[in-house]
C-alpha cells in the first residue's frame, strides 16, 4: 500500500510552553542533515506557516479537521510529495478543539495526527516542577490510546539537577525523553497583538533559526526522532480549491500577508496568475487583473501610510467600477471608509465600502466561522457555506452596507461580523479555509 512520508505531530499540554523554537529547530537541524523535510500546522493558523518555511525551505501547509473535509485534508497531505520527513506543529494544547463536529472532526491536533499517522512529540514545561511533570506526561499518553505517543521534550530545565529528578519521573512514568532544553530567555520570538510578529517582519529571521538549531543539536536526540517517525496511509488522489479568477492581484506586505498556503497553491496548480502588488508601496493593483484580493494583516499598524497611498487608493477605486474586489479581516478593514487606530486617529481607507473600524477600542474576536452567502462573492455563489476563521480586536463603528452573509460560530450560533457588498466589492472578518462542497 503506498504511504505518505514518514512524520510526527510536535505539541504540546498547552500555549506557550515552547513548541514554536523545538518546531523551528528541528525543521532547520533535519533540513541541515539533508532530509527534504515538509512542514504542516494543525489548525486554522496564518503566521507559523511562514515562519515554518523559512526554516524548511518548503511552504507550510495548514491541516484542519473541522474546517476540511476528507477530500480537501487529502489534498493538502498531496503537497508532501518528494518529502522524506513530514513535521507537523499542533495549536493550544493537543487534545483542544471545539465542542461541534465540523467537516471532519473538532480541530484538534490529536485529531491530525491520528489521521495523519504521526506519533506525538510533546513539549513540556517543567518550570517549577520536576517529577511531577510525568504525571502530565502519562496523562496524555494514556488519555488516547489509539494515538501514537513517540516522547517529551523536555523545555526550560533550570539545571542539572532540576533535569536528573525530571527525568527519573519519566522513567518510572514510562515515558521516552527525546531531549531536555535549559532555560534560556533569549529564545522567545517577538510577538504582538496576535501572537508572533510576521515572519517577513522579524528583524534577523535566520539567525533565530539557525540559532534554535544549534540549541536543539545540542540537547535533543535527533536520531531518536527521526527513528520515531511513522508513516500514514497515501491520500486519495484530490485537487486542491480552484482560483475565484484567472488573474488575481494580491496584496502583499507587512500589511496584508495573511493567506492559508493551500488556496494560493491551489490557485497556482489551476493556471491562475497571481500578481502581486503593495498598497504600503503606494502600488495600484495590475489593471488587467479579474480580482483583487486584499488578504488579512496588520492594517492598524499602517494606517497613516494607507491613508497617504493615493496612487493605491484610486487604483483600487477604478478596478472596482467595473471588476471585483475582495477583503478578508484587514483587507476588509481596508476596503472600508476609514480605520481608527489604537491612538485614536482615524485614517482614510479606500472608500469602497461604508465600513469605519476601530482599533482604539479593542474587543477581541476569535474563532472558527461558518458563513452562508447572502451574494455572491469571488469565487462562490449565493446560498454556498464557506468555513473560515475569525482573529482580530477591531471593533465596528458603522458597517452600512447589504450584509455580506449569515455568519456562525463553530457551535452554530450567530455573529454580528456578518460581511458587507457593495456593488463589486465584498469582504469578510473571517478568512476563507474552504468552501463546503454542496
């Protein structure tokens, strides 16, 4: 029977315990030894997979069990091909999703791996513990029996015999250490509202990485990992979603940078052509292009550098008298008549849509989405379900326009984030995962 590339799931009991550096580390220190290694990320993310491809040399793709179905999941596990390692890093803890069933599953990163076949390397912070963290350990190996546990790492040992007492825990717990990492506190990446900064924002990205590397050849078993990897079953052969246009311009800058990896590749392996363009640069989208498509990002940070693009501004205005136009969060932000920023300045957008909204007064939104069209939008017909995800702290202060589509969260139940459209121009707080088949 064929299989896909052997893997294993890198995660972890919660947030914050350190699986971002072993995740970064390890891909750089495989990819040194010469392994073609793919990178993946469990769960609806759109900053890590940038990170992961810096340190792989291959473009992260996102695995989500309750945004995808069978087909799309097999889809996106395809872009491993020629791979000889597949890593994957989990989101929150590894047992945490939702609490209804999406396409496939809750989103879970146990749910990726059991899917996937990966055994679980999990990252644990034994901060103000020592045998006591084998209880965790055992814990998450015993809470699913059918998923393969390889080990722990082992992350801010405070010292030799902080490292000694932890690891006869594990012993008697059972549990395979593949590594133990000192306390270091320069190893943090720098983060801001929404986690991590931007992959293309990070001052010295390379050295970080190399740096992680380095940490993890030192005090990580990397033969034992890779010994603990297993391979899954070959996925169905599926096509990834097709492009909404032929010729899409997409912005692309610190600005707006948030797009999941599988539709721009799905977009790609269809024939469109992506044009790339900077509203920060004051660039106008290609004249000659079907759509413009205004990912997700940082506009609120940016605000006065958009309000002074002119050139942008009306190129924007001219697509769309007569072509389409979408937004998705900050891109939608941007497409609306003005943004106020965490200071309270209000700055000038680009006036396709009515909305006006404030970072000033911050209220935070996250979560799955699951939206009906009430219109049509690039790509997708009026009545279609699109499944999504929803991330910012931008508040409303005047949305005017038609609603865009019903939307709900991951448990069904309404959200006042609803969309608008306003002749060619749509746009959503929520970024597009897939649209459900019908």
């Amino acid at each position: 029977m064929a299989t896909t590339p052997k893997g294993l799931m890198i995660s972890a009991p919660a947030s914050g315990t350190g699986k971002t550096t072993v995740m970064l580390g390890l891909l750089r220190a495989l990819r040194e030894d010469g392994l073609a290694v793919q990178p993946f990320k469990s769960g609806p993310d759109y900053i890590d997979p940038a990170f992961h491809l810096a340190a792989a040399g291959r473009a992260s793709f996102n695995l989500d069990t309750w945004a995808m179905d069978s087909g799309l999941l097999d889809a996106v596990t395809a872009q491993a091909a020629g791979a000889e390692i597949c890593i994957g890093e989990g989101s929150m803890g590894l047992f945490d999703g939702v609490a209804t069933r999406g396409q496939s599953g809750f989103g879970s990163s146990a749910e990726t791996a059991k899917r996937m076949g990966w055994p679980v390397v999990l990252v644990i912070d034994v901060g103000g513990q020592a045998q006591s963290a084998a209880a965790t350990a055992l814990g998450f190996k015993a809470y699913d029996p059918d998923l393969p546990f390889a080990g722990v790492i082992l992350n801010r040992v405070a010292s030799p015999r902080h490292e000694r007492l932890t690891r006869l825990g594990m012993e008697r717990a059972g549990v395979k250490v593949l590594g133990s990492l000192p306390r270091r506190g320069d190893l943090a990446l720098p983060e801001r509202h929404l986690g991590l900064i931007q992959a293309v924002e990070h001052p010295d990205l390379e050295a970080a990485i190399a740096g992680y590397a380095s940490f993890l050849r030192e005090h990580v078993d990397l033969d034992a990992i890779k010994a603990a990897a297993l391979s899954g079953a070959a996925p169905a052969p599926q096509a990834l979603p097709t492009p909404p246009a032929q010729r899409i311009a997409l912005a692309r800058d610190a600005a707006f940078s948030f797009t999941y990896p599988h539709l721009l590749e799905g977009w790609r392996a269809a024939g469109a052509e992506i044009l790339p363009f900077s509203p920060l640069a004051d660039e106008a989208p290609a004249a000659d292009a079907d759509l413009v498509w205004l990912p997700g990002g940082y506009p609120e940070l940016h605000g006065g550098t958009l309000a002074a693009a002119d050139n942008w501004r009306a190129g924007m205005q001219k697509h769309a008298a007569t072509k389409p136009v979408h937004g998705e969060c900050g891109g939608y932000m941007a497409l609306g008549e003005a943004l106020i920023d965490k200071q309270g300045n209000r700055h000038q957008m680009a006036g396709l849509l009515g909305l006006v909204t404030s970072y000033e007064k911050r209220k935070f939104h996250l979560g799955y989405r699951r939206a009906v069209l009430e219109a049509d939008m690039p790509g997708f017909a009026a009545g279609t379900a699109l499944r999504g995800h929803e991330f910012h702290y931008s508040t409303i202060l005047d949305e005017p326009d038609a609603p865009l589509a019903q939307v709900m969260d991951a448990d069904g139940n309404p959200v006042p984030e609803t969309g608008s459209i306003k002749g060619h121009v749509t746009g959503t707080f929520f970024h597009l995962i897939t649209g459900e088949a019908k």
